[in-house]
C-alpha cells in the first residue's frame, strides 16, 4: 500500500500497549491503508538521545511516536490520531481518567484525552474503564475492542444481536465483557496469561518443562478437563502441582508439560465462567476476539464446559479506534464499506 | 551446648531441603544437644574445588555435610546419620525411591537408602511418598514432618488422639496429609507459597507494592474473606488481579498488598480445603506444623471458613528422623524424657 503517492488517509489510530505499538492508517471508510508493528511498548520506549538539550529533546513517547506515524503525518498534516491502551495509564504518555462502568459506548468516544504537541496535531487517547461494585476491577484497551465488536454486530441484519453479549478477551490479562444495547454493564478480569508465564519461568513447574516442537493439544485438554474433574475440585493452587508429579510418575513428558499447565489454567477459567453464567440463567451469546491460536484453546474450553462455540470477531481494535474517532467528531460519519466489516 | 567435652550423642539427624540444612544433634533419648542451621540447600551446595585432582576432590554434597557435622562425627565417628527432605531426589545426593500410598508410617523407616562414605559413616535416606489415585501427588521430607507429629501423638493420653487427623503443613508448597492409626491414606499440595513468590517477583501485581515495616494483618484477613465471598467466586485467577486493582482505586496502600495477596491466596486454599473436608463429613482433627508466623496466617483462615483452631506440633522435623532411626534400628528405642516432647 505505500506508494510514492499513497491514498489518502482520513484517521491515524494507535493501539499503544506494555509491549507493544501497532500503527493503522485508515481511509474515510474507516479501511485500513497501512499498518506498522513496532515493539515500542510503553515499559519498553526508545531511548532519548543525551545530548543535554534537555528542553528540546525528545522523549521515548516522541520516538516511538514519529517511528510509527511521522511520515504519514509530513505527508498529511491535518490527520487526527487516537489512541487506545496503557498509553493513557499512568506510566503511560498521558494519564486518561477510567469512566465508571455501567457505561454507554458512545460515551466514551466524547472524552478523549489530549497531547499537546505544540504545533503539530494533538494525540487524542481513548479513556480505560473502571468498575467499582463487588470488588473492584480496570481495563485499557480493551474497551476500544469492546467497541469495535458492538458497533460492527450493531448493523448487522440480525436484530437480536446487539442486545446482550459476552465479550471474551483472552490474554496476559483475560476479559470477559457483558454488554448490553451498546452499553458495557459488567466485566472480569482473569490473570491467565501471566500467571501462566510466571509460573512456566519462575517455579519448580518450568524445570521439568521442555520446548515442544509444536503444540500438544491432547496435553492441552488434558489439563482443561482436569479443572473441572472431582481431581480438580482443591482448585487451581493444587492441580498446577500434578503437571510435575504426572511427570514424575512418567505419565506426561517434559515437552508437554507447558501445554498440560495451559489447559489446566484456561480450564479452571473457563469453569469459573461457566458456573458464573449458570447461575445468571440464560447464558448470553459469546463473541471471542484475539489472537488466533489463543482463541482456539478458549474455544476447546468453552466446549468442554458447555458454553458452545463462540463466534469470533476480527479487526476489533482498528474498527474500535474508528469508531470511537467517530464519535469524537475526529472525522466524520460515513457509512463503511461492507469490505470492511 | 558446644563445649570442648561435649555430651555423648546417639545420632546425627538431618533435615536436607531445597534452599537449607538444618543438623541435628541428638541424644540417646532423642533430645536435641546441638542445631545447624546452613544455606547449602540441594539448589545451591557450595562449590567444590577445581584442583584438577577429580578422582578425589569433593562434592558440594560432602562439603555441605562436612560443614554440617563432620567435627561431631570426627569426635563420636560411629554416630549413625539419618536425612531426610530434596537430599534424596533425583537431584540430591542418591534418589531415594517414593513409597506409595497409603502407607504405614513405620514401613518408611524399613527402607531408608544408604548414601556409601568409603570408610567413614554412611547417611541413611528417607524415602519420599507418593500418591497414584486420582492427581498424583508426591513429597519429600514431609512424610518425616508427619511421622513426628504422628509418633509423639500415639503416646499422648488421649485415646483417641491418633484416630484420625488431619496434618497441615504450610510452606513454599502446603501439604495436607490425612493419616489414621499410624497410616498416611491421602494426601494434597498447594503450591501457595511459590505462587505467591511468583505472583510478587515477576507479575505487575509486584510493581505497585511496596515494603511493609510490619505484617499489615487487617490486609491480610480483607484478602482472606474475599476468597470465600461472592466477589470471589470467579476464584483465585481473577481476584488475585483486584489487589492491583484496589491500589489504582484508592483503597489498598502499596505496602498493604503483599499482605492481602498473601490472605486471597491461603484463603483460596483453606477454602477449598474446608469444602473438601464438608463433602468428606465429620471434620477430622487437625494439626498445624510449620513457621510460627506462617502457621498464625493459616489459622486465621481455619478460624473463618469454620475448621476452628488447630493444635500446633513442635519440632516436627527432629522428633520424626530420631523415631524414623529408632524404627530403622539406627539406635536403640527408648523412652524420651518428657521434656522433649
């Protein structure tokens, strides 16, 4: 796509997280023209240059900012940028305050935070969400993709499908959103991800674990199914431990340790879910959105614990910071192509 | 009690761990003139020297174990040696075989594996346990914890003091052993000490904390109760996230969130314990063996999920290697004065 004369772009979005930066460039269909990955996440910024013109001297934010957007923005200086995930913590480039959920989606497109950047166009960074009942709980990030899969499910033919969903967000961090008519009225978070990691580098569990060449998907539902099997009922602080006492009894080799331990952590998720929804009632329609081979271990769950197979959305992030642009007035509405859905 | 004319020993007890050695000298009636405490656990033996002499030089082991007691024994050189713990795993000093489950706890001191010292006085390696029904489970060094707590129990008036009990022994990985006249019949891991290590070295739930002067107990038992109430119930996973959470909403200091960390943890353990033991009927009676600070968080949480207050062993450890040498025929049985109990 880029060219000696690109398209013309109508919106520059930003999906900033701890890890990681990614770049879109989108059209006034909201069409993605381009799109840069870059590993500038917040907690791992380029380094200013010390030069001791410290007054003008630009910071890591600047930096990685001007890798990922400045020559679409020499070439189009009036384009409006958002942005969306920890760069608006309080690590972040600029602290965006969390709305309060219950919250209405559009809401959130009309508080955006701005940068300055003195003469140059503003960065405008999408506000993260909080809830305060029960005990309390945060995302970033997240409700930009929340967003991204609502507003899209809004306009499909189907009229049921807007009303009441369970948004399933698996990673580091998993999400698990209920919304309703555009409206966020719920959400969890569940550490999976991390702790999964944390357990595979820092515990006696990862010494007895070695690379697999590919995944062992039998290990994984191995360890789904455990979670929910009277073996499982101490729960997850006891079953981690039989991922190295199944190895020391022979019964699971070192190459699929990591695999059994991954099944046993999203099972013992997914499980909680599974009860949680249970005793709601009727359980809602899901929608999964991530990374792919991520999504097809929830979805192995989900079956096994009798929530069915979820649909899955994709794009969420780009159509979110769209959309979200949108309501911002950042550029105007226009009714998208049906490609891009 | 080191003096230059020392009182005669019966036996050299050690208590070999990952991290730690612990020395016991004992008397011919099983009290304990003498303690070492080293840093030579089995993970971090100090370093042999590389004087090219390969066929003689020593290993970490020896020269842990002569830092140990090799002055004792140079002074009573026929004093038998008894270890238990990580000394007898496939990374210690010879692999002491697992004994299966169920148990009679004298049968482990018939099969202790013999460590050969050339001329000079073998060590005699406890054998671990292990469980093959449902999970598989296995420990090293508790089962010696369990033999003296067991042991010195048999001989207290209550008739009915060694029916049947439940043993908890709290630490990096908690066990909790159900034993009945003298036979281990089931036994549970939870690895809520290294989960905790993990979750606060290598998580962001690490990055907001800060450290305490003093154990924050009012935070503790705020972690404690969670772990049992509605907000808990999407389980450990997800209300581990609430102690970074509560900090980004006010209402938890950082040096307060290692402590309540540590309540939702070993309030998800005795949680589920309680439950477990609920389904099982009539609660069994239960003794705690372990740290003292440690052990006073434990029974807070027996307290709030109505296990009520545990009895406390003391000196598990020794009081189990001196009645395993006496079952071993190490030395010779005798009645222990009263003070050692």
């Amino acid at each position: 796509m880029t060219t000696g004369s690109p398209a013309s772009a109508a919106l520059i979005a930003l999906d900033w997280g701890t890890s990681s930066l990614r770049a879109y460039r989108l059209d006034a269909r909201g069409n993605t023209l381009d799109t840069r990955h870059l590993p500038w996440g917040i907690m791992r910024l380029p380094q200013p240059l010390q030069d001791g013109a410290a007054s003008t001297a630009l910071s890591g934010f600047d930096l990685a900012f001007e890798q990922a957007c400045g020559d679409w923005l020499r070439a189009e200086p009036a384009l409006p940028v958002i942005a969306c995930g920890m760069v608006g913590s309080a690590q972040g480039w600029k602290e965006a305050a969390y709305l309060d959920v219950p919250v209405d989606l559009e809401r959130i497109g009309t508080l955006l935070t701005k940068v300055e950047r003195g003469t140059a166009t503003p960065v405008h960074i999408v506000p993260g969400l909080i809830q305060r009942h029960g005990l309390p709980n945060v995302m970033r990030g997240e409700e930009t993709q929340v967003f991204g899969v609502m507003f899209d499910q809004a306009r499909t033919s189907d009229p049921h499908a807007a009303d009441s969903v369970l948004i399933g967000l698996p990673g580091t961090h998993s999400k698990w959103v209920n919304a309703r008519r555009g409206r966020v009225t719920h959400f969890d978070t569940f550490m999976t991800g991390e702790v999964y990691a944390a357990l595979r580098g820092h515990t006696i569990l990862g010494r007895t674990m070695s690379e697999a060449p590919a995944a062992d998907m039998a290990a994984f539902e191995r360890g789904l199914k455990v979670a929910g099997a009277p073996a499982g009922r101490a729960g997850v602080l006891s079953t981690i431990f039989s991922t190295r006492a199944l190895g020391l009894t022979g019964e699971l080799p070192s190459a699929s340790q990591a695999d059994y331990l991954s099944g046993l952590l999203i099972g013992h998720e997914v499980a909680a879910l599974a009860e949680m929804l249970r005793q709601q009632g009727e359980p809602p329609r899901i929608v999964l959105c991530g990374e792919p081979a991520l999504c097809q271990r929830y979805i192995l769950a989900m079956q096994h614990y009798g929530l069915g197979t979820p649909e899955q959305a994709q794009n969420a992030t780009e159509r979110g910071l769209w959309h979200l642009a949108v309501c911002a007035g950042l550029v105007a509405a226009e009714t998208p192509s049906s490609a891009s859905v």
